[in-house]
C-alpha cells in the first residue's frame, strides 16, 4: 500500500482525481462532491484524508485515480509541487486553457 | 479511388478490421462507464488504442504510419482538433499526432471518423511494436538508394496485432532508412534498419539495442547485409530472442538495450542465429512477389518539371532575400530535375514544439493538395514535409506559407528545437520542457544570428524518459526536479546521424533562467573559438567541452 504523503509544517491535504468520462481534473469539496476548481477542496489533515481516500467509491463517484495532494493551505489552497499547480490551475504554456477558479 | 501519394492504399480487409477494432473498443469504453470494466482492467484496452489519461485529461495518440498522410488524412486531424480537442494538435517525435484534452466518451467517434480516412491509434502505446517510423525525404530525396517505405509498410503489417509479440516485455521501436546519410536515428530504436540496393536485390543492415530513457544507447550493428527475402524472419527471431530473455521483473531493464548490453551484441547474433536455424523460413519468406504487391499500393508522382523550373526558382532566389534564406535551411535536393523537398518549420520564435492549430493542419492540407500531390510528412523533428514541390513554384508555396505563420527559417538550426510535452502536460515529468524551449527560440529567433550559428540541435525532455530526444540533441537539457524545483541538466555533444553518440553531461543541474543565459554563453563561447567552416559539433570534437563548462558556469 501507499505510503501516506509526508506533510511539511502548517501545510494540508486535500483529494483530487479525473473525471471518468472526460478525463477532467476535480478536487473534492467537504460535502464529498467532486468539483473542477481547487477553490473550496476540503482541507484534510493526514488521517482524515486517509479515511476519505480508503472509504470513498470512485466508480459511484465518477472519478478515477484518486489521490491526495499537499497544499499550502488558504482559498485556494496552494498545491506544495510545480505537478499539482499545473493540475490546478492549468498548462503554464497555454493561458488561455487556464482552469477557471471558483470565487 | 486511385492509390493515394506516399502511403499505402486501403483495402476492404483493412477497413474491415479497423471496424471491427473500433466495435470491440466501443464496448470496453461503454463496459467502463458503466462499472463492469474497472479501471485496472480497462487500462490496457485503452492504451492497446493509444488512448492514455494524462495530467488535463484523456490524450489520445493518432498513428501515422512511417510518418506520411495525405491531404484528406491532415484534414481529417484538423476535424478532431476542431470538434473535439480545443483547436490543436501536437505532432510529436515520433511521427505521430496527439491530442491532449480528450473524453472518454467521444472516443469511439473519433476512432470512426479517423477510419473513415484510413487512419487508427493502434499500437501508438503499450508493450508492443510501435508505429514504424521512417526518413521523411523517403522516395524523394537526391541522396536515397531505396525507397524505405515499402518496407517500412511491410513491417508495419507484420507487426500490427502480431500475435507473439501483443505482449512484450516494453515497447518497441522501429525505424527504416533507404539513405546513406541516418536521418531517422537508426542507431537510437530498438531495432533500426537501413535499406541498400545489393547485386541481387535489396539489402538490410540492422541495428539493435538502441535507444533513449534512463540508460541510452547506442544500436550495434548486428547483421551487416540481410536479404530481402529473409528480412521478416531475421526481424522475427530478433523479437523472439527479446521476448524471451528480455527483463520483465523490472521496467527500467525491460528494453531490448538492456538484453543486447547484458548478453554482449556477439552473444545476442548467435541466439538470433540458433532461432533462425530451427524457423520454417519459408513460411516467413519475404517474396519479390509480396514486396510488388506493397509496392503496388503506392502511386508514383509524375514528377516532370518544365525545363526552365531551376532558372525560375535560382531567378526568385535572386530577387527575395528572405525566400532565399528559407530557402537555404527550409528546403531538401530532391531526385528528380526541376524539384525539391521542403521542409515547414513549426517551430515559430517563442511558439511550442510541434503544435500547430486546425486552420494550420488545415492549410496545409490545402498546400500539399497544390504543390505536393496531397502528401505530407511528419518528422521526428516535428515538423512538416512536402516531399515534391516544383522548383518554379517554391516562391508562391513559401508566399502561402508565410500567410499562415509558417514559413520560419529555422530548419535545422538553433531554434529548431525538440521539446516532450513535459510536466505541462505529461503524468510523468519532472520538470516542463515547453517554457524553456519557448524562451531558447525567442532568446535564438534573429535569422540571421540563426544562420551564423549553423547546424546547432537543442533538444529538451521534462524526464528522464527522453521523449524529446535530450541524449541525441548536440545540446541536451533534461529536466530534474529538485526539492519540488525545475532544473536542467545539460549535455553536449549528442547526434542522431551515422556518428551517433550520446551526449554528456556538462555539470550540475541549473534553474530553468539559468539554464537559457549559460546556453546562450554556450552559443557565445562557439562563436568566439570556432574555426572556419565547423560546426558546433566539429568545435566540440576539436577542443573538448572544457570551453563550453566555463561558459556555462561563469558566474557574472
Ligand atoms: S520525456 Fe518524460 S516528461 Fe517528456 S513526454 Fe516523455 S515521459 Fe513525459
């Protein structure tokens, strides 16, 4: 099994995935809906993130590789790597592919 | 329908077993949505049909067999840029088009509509033989002694769904050349094969165990002359060695490179040789025969020019400095009098390796359709080919190409850079390859800095898996991540041609600004201590990289 993500001082995990259908990336919110803005993702501490990612049903869900993220945390959360704030807010390369946050 | 220019011709076996494959794969997308096909078990049927989920979405991977479509075949790829990507594709090193935001859902539509125009993305992933890649000047260029797309066809139907070799221990690459000058990296697949007229037919020298990734290496020459006819069992008995021996308890020794390294290339001949000895070789001979009937399926252009095309062309040359400078590095001697092969840069200053947009594809469709007998070549330099063009209307193509923001000078030179899609877009990277390629062609886009630099191959891959090609590139940059950071390693010295080498490694990893300025002091220190006539490449033989070390590590 996975180790779980090692996280640096104040920082937080959140859960993201793809959608099944178009491959989207979406970011889990506190009321368990999977949604394509990181703005409101639910902030989890280790083992809370742990329960979410061991309990939640992807395939119900519509979602597939489900995973979580360290972030900085705030609205939005700052993912911690370069990978997962390309995932975020899109392609560095093509602004105007860049994902829309939610206010 | 006459045969198409430059590729093979269709036929109803074929299209029926294209059907046939989307049908199966119809129901494997709709099984999964549904939940009966999880993802684990569903993941090697997409990828069987090149589809991969990537970093933004599905990406799928369109296969263009040894790199040659014809004009309804690109518009066709504009189409899908249009109506299901977001207005572009990426043409990729590999002679093949991706498209990078793709759904799930409209996947099996799209693999109908590109079989309507006899295309696919079969085996464009996954452990098996890839799309079979080849020179594109093939059956043009002044310099070819064959013409490697018949064979180049010929494997791609051997190696399509062969059943022994579905399940490999990893991917498999092919390449063919019919030049004496390698201009497909024979040395860098894992097997490469240059083909060359011999007193009794054709003759095959191949290569084997090369390639890029983690450990790059060199192909060894394993046979020297195969007969035409002994080829597809020579081929055969390579794979079955690989098949057998090759590493499947760790994907990093998987490649047939690891295999030929480990048994020695003397050890890998005479286990090829002992397969051969116990094969029914009549049942894999490869007739003259079947070899017509291939050949067959390609029309040949009528390549008559008026006699007065040269002067045309030389007089047009004369007039236009920037047609004549275009002209210079943008376009190839063709076989045949009164012709010439260009070359479309789609490597503009500061713009993205290898993408181009579907009014682009589109206008290209259009220019090949009016200059080029319908025909077009991808490169593994992501670029495009218009293999025939008369010389007496090279001005007005290049006019047309200018319009559409294609007629960049740069083929070959400095800002003719290969990039991978990197962590923008890639699952796997580490670092992003497009911003600093983008920055290096702005930082090299002048013409004329461009020229007086000469024959100068950056290339950049965001991993270690070298997609871009790093190892060749007589620069390399690859990218490494440092503590959650961007960082390019550079290596010098690389080459794809009959020299090949890999490059090396010039010293620690820099960020990615860094990076830019030391190979611009790089370029610099080359210009400063350059002899007349060489080349980057001769530079760096000459004095070794100690130059080009202080260069890039002077701090001001
Ligand atoms: S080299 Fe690495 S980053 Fe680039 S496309 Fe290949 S796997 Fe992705």
């Amino acid at each position: 099994m996975k180790r779980p993500t090692r996280l640096g001082e104040g920082q937080k995990l959140i859960l993201t995935a793809n959608r099944l259908l178009d491959g989207h990336i979406v970011w889990r919110d506190a009321a368990g809906q999977w949604r394509p803005s990181i703005t409101h993702a639910a902030q989890l501490d280790t083992d809370t993130a742990q329960t979410a990612l061991e309990t939640l049903d992807a395939q119900k869900e519509g979602v597939v590789g489900v995973y979580e993220v360290a972030v900085h945390p705030g609205i939005p959360p700052s993912p911690v790597s370069v990978r997962e704030r390309i995932r975020a807010f899109g392609p560095t390369v093509h602004p105007e592919f860049a994902t829309e946050l939610e206010p | 329908m006459n045969a198409p220019i430059g590729h093979y011709q269709y036929d109803s076996v074929d299209r029926d077993f294209l059907a046939a494959r989307i049908d199966e794969f119809a129901d494997q997308v709709a099984r999964r949505i549904d939940g009966a096909l999880t993802e684990d078990e569903f993941k090697p049927f997409r990828l069987m049909n090149g589809l991969y989920l990537q970093l933004h979405a599905y990406m799928l991977r369109v296969a263009i067999p040894y790199g040659t479509l014809d004009s309804r075949q690109m518009r066709m790829l504009a189409e899908i840029a249009r109506t299901y990507d977001r207005d572009y594709g990426h043409f990729t090193t590999r002679q093949n088009i991706q498209f990078n935001w793709i759904r799930l859902e409209d996947t099996p539509e799209i693999l109908r509509r590109l079989a309507s125009v006899d295309m696919h993305a079969i085996q464009t992933s996954g452990n098996c033989i890839r799309n079979v890649t080849s020179d594109q000047f093939a059956g043009a260029s002044a310099d070819e002694l064959v013409d490697p797309r018949v064979h180049a066809e010929i494997l791609r139907q051997w190696s399509t769904l062969h059943p022994e070799f579905t399940f490999l221990p990893r991917k498999f690459k092919l390449a063919v050349s019919g030049s004496p000058e390698d201009r497909v990296a024979a040395r860098f697949h894992d097997v490469g094969v240059i083909a060359r007229p011999g007193p009794d037919g054709t003759l095959f020298r191949i290569f084997v165990g090369g390639g890029m990734g983690r450990t790059p290496a060199v192909g060894k020459e394993i046979f020297d002359s195969v007969r035409e006819e002994d080829l597809l069992a020579t081929l055969e008995a390579i794979l079955r060695v690989y098949n057998a021996h090759g590493r499947r308890d760790n994907i990093y020794k998987a490649r047939i490179k690891i295999l030929v390294e480990a048994l020695g290339i003397d050890a890998y001949r005479e286990a090829v040789l002992a397969e051969l000895a116990q094969m029914d070789m009549a049942l894999y001979r490869l007739t003259p025969d079947m070899v017509a009937a291939i050949r067959a399926r390609f029309a040949a252009p009528d390549l008559t020019a008026p006699p007065d095309a040269t002067a045309t062309f030389e007089a047009d040359r004369a007039r236009h400095p920037a047609f004549d400078r275009w002209t210079r590095s943008n376009t190839h001697p063709h076989r045949a009098p009164g012709y010439i092969s260009v070359t479309v840069s789609l490597k503009p200053a500061g713009g993205i390796p290898g993408d181009a947009t579907s009014s682009q594809i589109d206008g290209l469709a259009d220019l090949a359709d009016s200059y080029s007998f319908g025909e077009l070549r991808i490169t593994h330099m992501q670029n495009v080919v218009l293999a025939h063009v008369r010389q007496d209307r090279l001005f007005d193509l290049f006019q047309a190409l200018d319009e559409l923001g294609l007629a960049t000078p740069n083929v070959g030179l400095v800002s003719d850079i290969i990039a991978c899609p990197g962590l923008d877009y890639c699952a796997l990277a580490n670092s992003r390859s497009i911003p600093i390629a983008q920055k290096l062609s702005a930082r090299f886009g002048d013409p004329t800095l461009q020229e007086e630099v000469g024959r100068l191959r950056i290339n950049i891959s965001g991993c270690i898996n070298a997609c871009g090609h790093h190892h060749a590139g007589h620069i390399g940059l690859l990218g490494v991540d440092k503590r959650g950071e961007e960082f390019f390693q550079i290596t010098l010295g690389g080459r794809s041609d009959n020299n090949a080498a890999i490059g090396e490694i010039l010293g620690p990893a820099l960020p990615e600004d860094d990076t830019v300025d030391a190979i611009a002091r790089i370029v610099d220190r080359y210009l400063s201590i350059r002899e007349l006539g060489e080349t980057f490449l001769d530079t760096l033989s000459r004095l070794g990289d100690a130059p080009f070390r202080e260069a890039a590590y002077e701090t001001a």
